[in-house]
C-alpha cells in the first residue's frame, strides 16, 4: 500500500481579504476552525468551517503572564498537558506554536475525544499520535505547523495557523478534537500549555491515504 | 471566546465617585493580532516581522529573547510605571536604557480626545491627551494589572489605570486604547504598538477630578 506523504511545504502568506471568513460578532476576539481534507490527487472530499467555541483558562493565563510581565522572581503557576501546575514567567518562547514535523508538543494538535470542553480543560482528551513509522494504526503524520501572516478588512484582523494532518495508517480515522498547545518558559525550562479546544460535531473522518488540513484563523472584530 | 468591558468612572478629588459608563470594549485592533502572530509563530531577528507603531512609522519586530537564558521578551505587556518613569524591555541590550526603555505613559491605557471611528488598522488615539499638568493634559498614573479569576465557564482579569486632571480646566476624554510594545533584537530597539481602541461617547473630566479607566478582559467557553 503506498504510504501517504505531506506534500504541501510551509510558507507564509497574507491572507486575501476576500478570504476572511465573518463569524465572529463585533468586539469578539476568537478563531475561526477550517478542516479540510484531500484525497491523494489534492481533491477536497469534506470542508468545514465554524466558530472554535473554546479557548481555555491557560490562554487567559498566558495573555495574563505576558502583559502584566510576570517576572521570574515572582512566577505564576499554570496547569501543563501533563497536568502538571509549572510556574511560568514572561519570556520570548509565550504562545509559541510553531511545532515542526512529527512534534506534538505545541501546535496544533487532534485527537479522538468526544467529550464538551470546559474553560478547565489543560490537555486534548484522547491523542492522536504521530505516525512515526507509518502504517501504525490510529496514528495520523503531523506536518510542521505554518503561519498565515496578519491581515484585516473593514471589520476583521486576524492571522492563520495551520497544519496537515496525513492518513497513512491503513485505515480511516476520525478526528473528534482540535486542540492548540503553545510553549511558556521559565529559566531553562520549557513547558506546554494547551490555549484552545473544540469538539467537532460528529467528527471528521480521514480515511486512509487522505490529508486533513486544520486552520486556527485567530481574529479580532470591531 | 475572548471580549472585553471597558468601564469609565469619574471620581472628585477624594475619590468619590461622579459618574459611571460600562460599556462592551468593541476595538481590539490588527495590532493585536499582529503580536500575537510574532509570538505564535516565534518570528526572529533574521526574518522579522514589520508593523506601524503609534508614530505610524514601520518597525522591525521579532519575538526573540535576551541573550543568556532567561529569555525575556516585553512584547505584548500592559501593566507600565506612571507618567515618565521608565519601563525596561526585555531584548538584546536589556540593560541599556538608551535604547530598551520606553515612558509608562506610552504603554498600557491611554486616553485621547479623537472622535474618528475606530478600524481594525488604526495605529495610534486619534488625538491623544498628553501626560503633563498643562493645558489640556492628564497625569498618566501606573497601569495595573489585577484579579485574574476563574469560574468555569468564565474567566477574567482587569486592566485599570487613573488618569488626573490638573490643568486647570475640563478635559473631555473621548476615545481609549490600549499601546503595548515590541521589540527588534538585532536593532535593537523598543517601540509601542496600538492594540485596542473605543470610543467613549465623552466623559468631560473637570479640573482636579478623576478618570477611572478599566478593561476587564473575559473569556467564557
């Protein structure tokens, strides 16, 4: 069986405004979630796009952090994906997403899990691993994370985060979950922090030898 | 999803209050997603990112840290010292003053007497009021960053800072925002950046009086 491979290379690139989608309400400050996935041949065979309902309590913590400029003589205690409460000060690496190929420590991140988020929520509920050694079953090829640079129409400012996700298990999967984790630092050690969670509805199913492809567009509207 | 209350009180000289306006912030700006961008995507000095700051002038940002490891970074912060008192930044030189301080007054809540209506691409108050004790000005007090808080499904912290009228005469307040800085490490420099900005409707702060300004950013899932 041929193995699915991540063709699509990273780049950044402004988004056109044509392309911004509106869903959030003036005064929100929230992300937009586009799935979409592509059979072999680059072929869309499903793509939505809806309100990500959830950033969670670490975001707030992290923006809290970094704009009061928690210093590391008097850090702040955050919750980890590992469930882990980590003291946390300001620093170069807070809100960092830019995971490479195969990490899943930061970036953003899929998995199985059914279940609401709650504004507590600190990690994805069931992992999607990556498929280190394809074909593992259950297990999805995590591309590099990319960046769609910042642009704005007459209402709406917002910047894009994207990732492939390849399906080379040999079988379908289905993605129930998107998460965003991000880094934070305190001196000489790095720990990570999930900002956003979504439940999609029904899931999305990937069958094998497609790629999903998730958009977080992070936006502002006045 | 994130969203904010903006809150104006005026106060008299003993600190009793006048007058109350709360309203929902609607104006978090292109500049905010700009910084959030350079953090998210961890952009560095050899390929920095370029944004307006408040003198709508182009500057080179990144989000790379002090040399040494503690990697500090002054990107994104809010909470800044009253009037002229200097402000540190974390960059190359963070022990240089010349170059990686900026005024407390140009960062955190400002106040402005414009009344344009506000877009995303704004880069500055359209007519801000100046920190000073002259005609027309307002002293800037520190900006504080206070009562971070959660109950799910809310969560929530405040931004406030004091503004004091002693001009002599009636200073009508009628926009706010928000300035935070960015940083170039191989400048290196440190520049302020608008992040948000609303207009009030007027609030006339008479002489030795009080403005109250708070945003209390929320999120709720």
């Amino acid at each position: 069986m041929p193995k699915a491979q991540i063709k699509l290379k990273p780049k950044l690139a402004v988004i056109k405004e044509e392309k911004i989608h509106h869903l959030l309400v003036p005064g929100e400050v929230g992300a937009i979630l586009e799935l979409t996935v592509k059979d072999k041949d680059g072929k869309v065979t499903d793509h939505r796009v809806m309100r990500s309902k959830s950033f969670v309590r670490q975001f707030l913590e992290l923006l809290w952090i970094q704009t009061y400029q928690i210093p590391e003589v008097a850090p702040y205690s955050v919750r980890d994906t590992a469930n882990a409460l980590q003291d946390i000060c300001e620093s170069a690496y807070t809100f960092a997403a830019n995971g490479g190929i195969g990490v899943v420590t930061h970036g953003i991140i899929v998995g199985e899990g059914t279940t609401a988020p709650t504004i507590d929520d600190y990690h994805i509920e069931t992992l999607i691993d990556h498929d280190a050694a394809p074909p593992t079953a259950g297990d999805l090829q995590y591309g590099a994370v990319t960046f769609g640079a910042p642009a704005s129409d007459a209402t709406t400012s917002q910047f894009t985060i994207t990732r492939n996700f390849a399906n080379a298990s040999g079988g379908a999967i289905t993605v129930n979950e998107v998460a965003l984790y991000v880094k934070a630092y305190l001196y000489n050690l790095s720990y990570y922090f999930m900002t956003i969670r979504d439940v999609i509805g029904g899931g999305i199913a990937v069958p094998d030898g497609q790629t999903l492809t998730v958009n977080y567009r992070l936006q502002a509207v006045i | 999803m994130l969203t904010a209350k903006l809150i104006l009180e005026r106060l008299d000289k003993e600190g009793r209050l006048l007058e109350r306006k709360e309203q929902q912030s609607r104006s978090f700006t292109l500049g905010f997603l700009q910084l959030l961008y350079v953090a998210h995507a961890q952009i560095q000095s050899g390929a920095p990112y370029t944004i307006n700051d408040i003198t709508d002038t182009p500057r080179t940002v990144d989000n790379q840290g002090n040399i040494g490891a503690r990697l500090g970074k002054s990107n994104l912060m809010i909470g800044a010292a009253p009037g002229h008192s200097g402000v540190f930044c974390g960059g190359k030189n963070e022990f240089d003053p010349s170059v990686m301080t900026i005024e407390g007054q140009k960062i955190g809540i400002q106040v402005g007497t414009g009344v344009v209506a506000v877009t995303p691409t704004d880069i500055a108050l359209a007519t801000r009021i100046a920190h000073g004790r002259s005609a027309g000005e307002l002293e800037y007090g520190g900006c504080e960053l206070i009562g971070i808080a959660f109950s799910d499904p809310d969560g929530e912290f405040t931004i406030r800072r004091y503004f004091t009228n002693a001009s002599g005469g009636p200073i009508t307040v009628e926009e706010v925002g928000i300035y935070s800085p960015g940083g170039d490490y191989d400048a290196p420099a440190i520049w302020a950046f608008l992040i948000a900005r609303d207009l009030t409707g007027g609030v006339v702060v008479a002489d030795t009086e009080i403005l109250k300004v708070t945003y209390v950013p929320q999120i709720t899932v």
